[in-house]
C-alpha cells in the first residue's frame, strides 16, 4: 500500500471539489471562482487557516474585476486592455503557485485520487450566472461611458 493509500484507509476523505479542475476551470472563469471553491475545499477538510487564505484570494480576485470595469473608464480601452491582461496573467499565475496547486499536492499526497468528489453542476451553474451578471454590468458601463462622452464632448458645428 502506498503512503496515500494507507492515510486514506485510516481517515476518510471528505467530500470536496476537484482542486485541479477547480483551478482548471478558472481559465473560463477567473481565479476568483477557482479561489472560492478552494475555500469551502479546506473548510471540508478542516484548515481554517488555509481558508481564510483563499477567501483573500477570492476577494483581491473579485477586486480585480471591479479594477477591470472601472479602468476601462478611467484609462482608455486599447491601455487598459493591456494592463488588464498584464494584471490577470500575474494574477493568476500567483494565485496558481500560492494557492491552488498546493491544495492539489496536499489532497494527492493525502488521499491520492481516492476521494468523493463534489458535482459541478450547481458551482458552474452559479459561475455561469456570475460571468453573465458581468457580462450585463460591463455592457451598462460601457453603454454609459459613451452616453457621458457623447454629451460632454463639444459640437464640431
């Protein structure tokens, strides 16, 4: 029996979210998502430090998207294009190493790939609605950005 195997047959494992298909499917819906579910993720297995850990992480991802909203107003949308991308990159990169891959390597080194896992069906569900909440609060911005630049910039008449 291998190290994994032998902790798993002593101390059931409880029933989490894939943490590798979590920080896959952050790619399609930021790491804010991947961060979130890694939360409830240690809170199942019981590390209240690591958890608070990926609530920060949730919410400086969450800060992000309001930046992304508010910066395209702010600086313009071919620089703030860059800078959004420049920032999400090292975002998620960071969150990546710091975060997510180690709660990969703590449930490998711990229970292997023998463990209940939890559905997607309803977390993706609510990821979807989110990313179109977004969607909907991106485009109101930007319907209202230009109705303000429209109205405030001079006649050429």
């Amino acid at each position: 029996m291998t190290e994994p195997e032998q902790i798993a047959a002593v101390e059931p494992a409880p029933v989490i979210w894939n943490p590798n298909a979590a920080a896959n499917w952050c790619l399609l819906f930021t790491p804010a998502f991947g961060a979130y579910l890694h939360m409830l993720n240690w809170r199942a297995l019981g590390d209240s430090k690591r958890a608070a850990s990926s609530r920060a992480w949730f919410y400086s991802g969450m800060g992000l998207l309001v930046f992304y909203l508010l910066s395209s107003l702010v600086i313009g949308s071919k620089a703030s294009d860059a800078i959004s991308r420049l920032v999400g990159l090292v975002y998620l990169l960071s969150w990546y190493f710091a975060s997510a891959r180690p709660q990969a390597r703590y449930v490998k080194e711990r229970w292997g790939s023998d463990y209940v896992r939890r559905p997607w069906g309803k977390a993706l569900a609510y990821a979807l609605g989110g990313f179109l909440v977004y969607l909907l609060i991106a485009a109101v911005i930007g319907v209202m950005a230009a109705i303000v630049q429209v109205t405030t910039t001079p006649s050429q008449f």
